[in-house]
C-alpha cells in the first residue's frame, strides 16, 4: 500500500469519527430533549459491556486506561493524549488537544448543532466513564485539571 492509500484510508477513518460523534451527540441531544439528564443518557448507554469489551473481570489501572488509549486513538483520531501515570492501582492520561466531545479548529460545533452546551458534553463523559468502569472495580474520574487540560484518572476500588 503506498502513501496515497494510507492518506485516503486515514482520511475515511477521520470522517467516520466525525459520524460516529455525530450519532453520540444526537443521541444525547434527543435524550434531553425528552427530560432526561446527560448523567441518565450515560448509564443507558454505558452500563453493559466493559468486562467483555477488555476481557477480564478485575483489570489494574494501567491495563483499564491502556484499553481506553487504544479506543481513542481508534475512534477519536484527531484527539493528542500522554499518559502521565501508570501503575496497578492508579493511572492518569491528560488530553493534549482536542477532547472526546469534539476537536479541530472549532471543537463544539457538533455540539452547539445539536443545541448541546459544554456543560452537556462534560456532565455526558464525566458519568459515562464512571458507569463504565464501575463493574470493572476501577473508579474513573475525568476533568479539567489546572493546566485546562482534561485528565482521565483511573484508580482501583
């Protein structure tokens, strides 16, 4: 495969990321719409599914944020992330650029689209890892730090 098919391909996978955002917002979008809160939208959607999806029932911190790494590089291509800490019972990862609710020149468009506030989106993240990870006994809590930067920490219950 030469360097145009890799762009093409990259570019296909950029825009599908797009999709997939879109679908999420409109989803949560219609779900306030009907009265519910972005933290109920995010245990409907994220209650089920975490102990398959990284396939062991007690993973340590590190192996639950990995997992998460491999899931942002996929679907959130445009997102930068490090990881700042990584150990069994603690681990931490700041977003560089972008976050998972939008990137790029105006990441909340999607969202301003969709009638959906900041403060949507963050109550929406915030709560759908916690639900997430709960069954996994790994509490997760994500946010801005004081470098404005969002961190997703991790730490075993």
């Amino acid at each position: 495969m030469d360097t145009t098919d890799n762009n093409s391909i990259s570019e296909a996978w950029r825009k599908t990321a797009k999709g997939r955002l879109r679908f999420e917002l409109s989803g949560l979008s219609f779900a306030l719409q009907k009265g519910f809160s972005s933290e109920e939208y995010a245990q409907h959607l994220w209650s089920k599914g975490s102990k398959r999806w990284i396939g062991t029932a007690k993973p340590t911190a590190t192996e639950y944020l990995l997992k998460e790494a491999e899931s942002f590089r996929e679907f959130n291509p445009e997102v930068s992330f490090e990881i700042e800490e990584a150990g069994e019972e603690k681990a931490e990862l700041v977003f560089t650029d972008g976050c998972l609710g939008g990137w790029g020149q105006d990441p909340w468009a999607i969202a301003r689209n969709r009638g959906l506030s900041r403060k949507d989106i963050c109550a929406y993240c915030r709560e759908a890892f916690r639900t997430w990870a709960r069954p996994l006994g790994i509490h997760v809590d994500i946010g801005p730090g004081k470098d404005g930067h969002c961190r997703l920490q991790a730490t075993k219950s």
